[in-house]
C-alpha cells in the first residue's frame, strides 16, 4: 500500500517571502505521479503542481516549484514571493494504477498554511 | 465552462437515516471519482466509475455505501443507515478520460456531511 506522510500540520509565512512544505511517500511502484493540491476555506481542491516520477527534472509553476528527490521519496513544495491568497491547506497526494483498474488518489493528511499581512 | 457541481452544499441528518449526496461531473467527462475527506485528514478513495465498466468500489468502507452513476452522467452516493462517524466532507471529481485521469482530476465543492 501507499502511504503519503506530511510532517508539518501548520506552518506559517510572512507575505513575499518563501516557505517549503514536506512530504514524503512510501511505495514500491516504479512508475507514479506526484501531485500537490491546494484546499482554500471554499473546499474546492485546486491542482497546483504535478510531477511524473520518471521525470528527473522539477516541476515548476510560476511561484511554486517542487524539490523531487525520488530515491529519498521526498517531494517538497517551494512557495516563492508568498501571497495572502496561497492561506490554505495543502496536500500532497500520490497517484499510481491499482489492480481494479482505476487511477487512484493518495493524500497525506495536509499542511495549513497561513500567510500572515 | 461549468464545473463539477455537487449537492447539497451541507446536510444534516439523523443518526440511522439514509442520505444521498448528488455530483454532476463536467460535461463529456468519463471518469468520476468520489472521496471523504474527515476532520483533520487528507482524501479518502471511495469509489471510481469509467465510462461502462464495472466501478472500482475498493474503498467504499461497508456495505452501508452505496454509488450510481446513470447515462455515464451524474453519480449519486447513498449512505445507509448514517452513523455519526460518516460526518464528513464528501468530495467528487471528474476527468475526461481514463489515461489523462492521471494527470487532471477537477473537484466539485464538496457536500460537509452532518449526522446527529
């Protein structure tokens, strides 16, 4: 089985400057995907960077950019110039195929972050 | 375009009641996943449904849950005989297909669960 851990259950961050939440997983698959959601007080789960686990190269998405280090199965997420919008809890969630056919979503149990004015 | 809508946005209901929780997926979106999402946790797997094939039902957690999904459309989760530890937010999504699943699954809003 897979499990996601995220180590931190609250962090904060003053606006503009750059916080890096953790994760790491535990699987046996060789092939997978990585992915880091944002949750605001709306409940709505937004997609905020994805990583192909055969990928070496790190994905980056405008401020936000992830440190894949697969063979230590961390996968941080770097939040750079921080925003007041960025509030929310994040998880971070592993994805890989199970054996009833279906592509299914991992999480870890989320980081709430709070950027503060 | 519209996206994944769910209802009720809340419920409450009475500990041995039965509820049904409602997601319209994105239009033209085969794949449909359901998720629970307890105080304090990350998602839960529940249930998937692609297209006409037999849905993945491997984390429903008893045969109190039950899901539909009629015309490859909307889905419904039922819950049977709600007891208190099913208060929870339970969380749709949908993808357009089983391959690109992998990489874009759209959240509804969510319905927050209360049982009493």
């Amino acid at each position: 089985a897979q499990t996601v851990t995220q180590s931190q259950p609250e962090m904060s961050v003053q606006e503009a400057e750059t916080v890096t939440l953790s994760c790491t997983y535990d699987t046996s698959e060789s092939n997978y995907y990585l992915f880091w959601y944002k949750q605001p007080p709306s409940r709505q789960m937004i997609l905020v960077i994805r990583q192909e686990a055969y990928k070496q190269q790190n994905a980056t998405e405008n401020r936000f950019s992830v440190n894949f280090q697969k063979a230590a199965k961390s996968f941080s997420l770097k939040i750079s110039d921080s925003q007041l919008g960025d509030t929310a809890m994040y998880f971070c969630a592993f994805m890989t195929h199970s054996g009833a056919g279906s592509y299914q979503l991992t999480f870890g149990k989320g980081t709430k972050l709070s950027v503060i004015p | 375009g519209a996206g994944v809508s769910q209802s009720p946005s809340n419920k409450v209901t009475e500990k041995g009641k039965d509820v049904e929780l409602r997601c319209d997926p994105i239009s033209g979106h085969t794949a449909l996943y359901w998720y629970r999402q307890s105080l304090g946790q990350g998602l839960e797997f529940l249930i998937y449904f692609q297209g006409n094939s037999a849905p993945d039902k491997s984390g429903l957690p008893s045969d109190r849950f039950s899901a539909e999904r009629t015309g490859g459309s909307v889905s419904t989760l039922t819950i049977q005989r709600t007891q208190q530890e099913d208060s929870a937010v339970y969380l749709c999504a949908s993808s357009p297909s089983r391959d690109r699943g992998v990489l874009e699954q759209y959240f509804g809003p969510g319905t927050r669960l209360t049982v009493t």
